[in-house]
C-alpha cells in the first residue's frame, strides 16, 4: 500500500498539479492531506477541487479555520497587517459555493486504518493533525526534543502521525510511533520552492517513507496573483521560497 503524503498546499494549484504530474505512473492507494489547503496563493477553488475530486483524506489547518471564520461572518485579530489580512479576505470572496461546502466538511484531525493487502489485522492507526497531537498550532520539526515526541505519542492511539504546519519535512519515530512531516506543496520556507512532499509505503512487516521536492511553474502562480491585483511581496515569496513577515 502506498499513500501520498500532502500539506500546506496553500492555494498553489500550479505546485499541486506538478506532484500530481510526477506522480502520474506511481498509482497510490490514498491520498493524505494535512491541513492548511488556503490562502497566500491565488487558486483556491482549484485546489479544493483537485481534493475534493481525489476523495483526500483532508483535515483544517490554521489557515482553513480563519476562512470558515469570514465565511461564517466572523472575524479575527491576527494577521493584523493589511497585505496578510487581504489574502484572507479575497480568498473567502473568490470560493464558489461547492468549495466553502467541502471546506465546511473537514474535521480537525483523522484517525485512519490502513491494511496492507492480505494482513487486516496489521493496519496501522494513522492520525493526521496539522500541528500535533496536542495542539493544532504546534510546530514540530526535525530537531524536536525525543523526550517530548514520547509525550505527544501517549496521547494518541495512532502507530503512524502526519503532521504539517511547520512547512519542514522530517520522518521521526519514537518508541514504536512514526511522526512524518511531508512538508509544504505550496510556500516552502527554506529556500528552495520546489513542492515538498511524501510517500509512505505499508507492507506487512515494514514503513518505509520517502520525501520528495518537485518543481513547478511558479511563473503561474505570479501571473495569477498579478492579475488578482494581490501584494507583490506573495509573488517574491514563491519565488524565493522563503517565509515572509
């Protein structure tokens, strides 16, 4: 058995397709995505779609929750600078009706059971949280301390942990727990903008994981921010592959 690991696509459909496209002779058995599917790039009804469509198995991130948020005629305090509080605002505008309804859809974390074929009494427990099993706004990342991935590990029932939000690929493991970040499709922060992603093979007596960076056409995503009239500084974030404040 074989899943796509995904997360934090942000809106970058043209960084979503490219994964799908190297992908395209590597037939998967699922499709897992860790939340934060919205906002920063200028495709969301694209990129809901595309999971929607794939039946991904998908969770809310921070950014996913601001929008049901506007969408639900409420508001937020943070961001408070205009140019991040924009993205916000123009993303709610611009969802079709079928997009805020899958939005609307999507719970906080999954729990899942996976069986490799021919062993159903060896599925692994997969739970898919955006931050943590705590918190869903932690950040874990390939030097958190072991001590506290044991904590995080006794508070969930699941052999296998996909976490996003920290936008940094790891694969950790602690005790008999398997924490695995694939990383950001669509805002990368360390320089490098390809798409960060993941595969987690399942077979009855093995977990493998193998993390991937592809690149994608980020003229398009500048193109279309520019015709959104969006803030510069989200075209020199893609391009650059570097988080801005």
């Amino acid at each position: 058995m074989k899943i796509l690991l995904i997360s934090d696509i942000h809106a970058n459909f043209p960084a979503l397709s490219a994964v799908e496209k190297f992908f395209s002779s590597y037939p998967f058995n699922a499709v897992i995505n860790a939340g934060d599917s919205l906002v920063y790039g200028p495709f969301p009804n694209e990129t809901l779609d595309w999971l929607r469509i794939r039946k991904a198995h998908s969770i809310l991130g921070n950014t996913d929750k601001k929008i049901l948020h506007l969408l639900a005629g409420k508001t937020f305090k943070k961001p408070s600078k205009h140019e991040k509080r924009v993205m916000y605002t123009w993303t709610a505008a611009e969802l079709k009706k079928s997009g805020a309804a899958y939005l609307r859809s999507l719970p906080t974390s999954l729990l899942l059971d996976f069986a490799p074929d021919g062993t159903p009494d060896k599925a692994p427990v997969i739970g898919v949280f955006h931050g943590s099993p705590a918190d869903d706004d932690e950040f874990l990342f390939p030097d958190t301390p072991l001590e506290h991935l044991h904590d995080l590990q006794r508070q969930t029932t699941a052999g296998i942990v996909i976490t996003g939000h920290s936008h940094t690929p790891f694969y950790r493991t602690a005790g008999s727990t398997h924490f695995i970040n694939p990383g950001s499709v669509g805002r990368m922060f360390d320089g490098d903008p390809s798409a960060s992603c993941a595969v987690l093979s399942l077979n009855a007596d093995a977990i493998q994981v193998e993390h991937f960076r592809i690149p994608y056409p980020i003229r398009e995503v500048v193109d279309r921010l520019q015709q959104s009239n969006l803030p510069e500084i989200y075209a020199r974030m893609f391009q650059a592959g570097r988080k801005l404040n």
